[in-house]
C-alpha cells in the first residue's frame, strides 16, 4: 500500500468518526435521561423556573437648606505661601502670594426647599414557565411532576416533539 493510499484511508476513517460522534452529541446520550432505559421517546414537558426581574421606582426627598442673604467685605488679608525651604526632597517652588478677603454674613438669610430625585432599585422572583424537550421512557413520563399555572397565566405553545420510539438493536 502506498502513501497516498494510505492517508487517503486514515483521513476518511477519522471524518467516518467525527460524522458518528457528532450524531450522538446532537442526539443526546440515547436513553431516557431519568432511568437510563433504552425505550425511550422525545416528550415536550413544561418547566416552571424562577427568573428574577429588576423594576427601577422613581422618589423624590425634600430637603431644607439656608441660603445666606447679602453680606459685608470685611478686612482684607495677604500672606505669603510655598516659601520655605525646610525640606530639601521637596519639589523646586517659588514663593505665591495669597490673597483673601472676610465677610459678614448679615441677619437676611432665607430657607429654601430643594428636591431631589431618588431612585430605588427592587429584584422580585417571578415564575416563568417553559417547554422543555426531554427522552424519557413511558414510566418516566408518568411519574414526572405536572406543572398547573395559575389560572388566567398564558403559557407557550406546546411544541409538537413526539418523535419515533427510540429502541435497541
């Protein structure tokens, strides 16, 4: 046998596999998922499962503050900053001069009301139902639990996926 031959061989005997392994992943593992028998169908069962849903709530909160009337310049002061020296790791500066001024509040100040926007996040459970496809044996689908929605719930349609009766061979 030859090379060519050869590796002609192997590479479709490796995509022979991979086509079989796929069909058994897509499949799923070929026996009821509940009690492993190899009778088995696929049934639509309905799931009820707990999703959690965010709501934002809107506020708003008051609050008071005073608001000075008008006020008196007082006594201007002057004062020299960044001029020493004392540390010499400390960065190269040059002295500033540094200006401010006193005020007097006079006896005129008034309250206001401000409002604020408040905003409050809640996370509620809610139970949502769904369609679930599952192989389960004739037994096993008997014994499954029933789901009952409240009344007036809408649910989804029941997928029709009944499909052949899988058997051993």
């Amino acid at each position: 046998m030859n090379t060519r031959t050869f590796w002609g061989c192997a590479s479709g005997l490796l995509l022979l596999t991979l086509v079989s392994c796929a069909r058994f992943a897509v499949a799923g593992n070929g026996c009821c998922c509940e009690c492993g028998s190899l009778e088995y169908s696929k049934v639509c069962r309905l799931v009820c499962e707990d999703k959690k849903v965010t709501v934002t709530c809107w506020g708003y909160k008051e609050e008071d503050f005073c608001a000075p009337g008008c006020g008196e310049r007082g006594c201007k002061h002057c004062e020299m900053v960044c001029d020493d020296c004392d540390n010499p790791k400390a960065p190269a500066h040059t002295p500033k001069k540094f200006t401010w001024s006193d005020w007097t509040p006079k006896a005129c100040p008034k309250i206001y009301t401000k409002t604020k926007l408040m905003k409050k996040t809640i996370t509620k459970k809610v139970p949502t139902y769904k369609w679930v496809v599952e192989d389960l044996c004739a037994q096993c689908e008997a014994e499954a639990p029933k789901v009952a929605p409240p009344a007036g719930v809408e649910l989804p349609p029941k997928p029709d996926a009944k499909g052949p009766t899988k058997s051993a061979k």
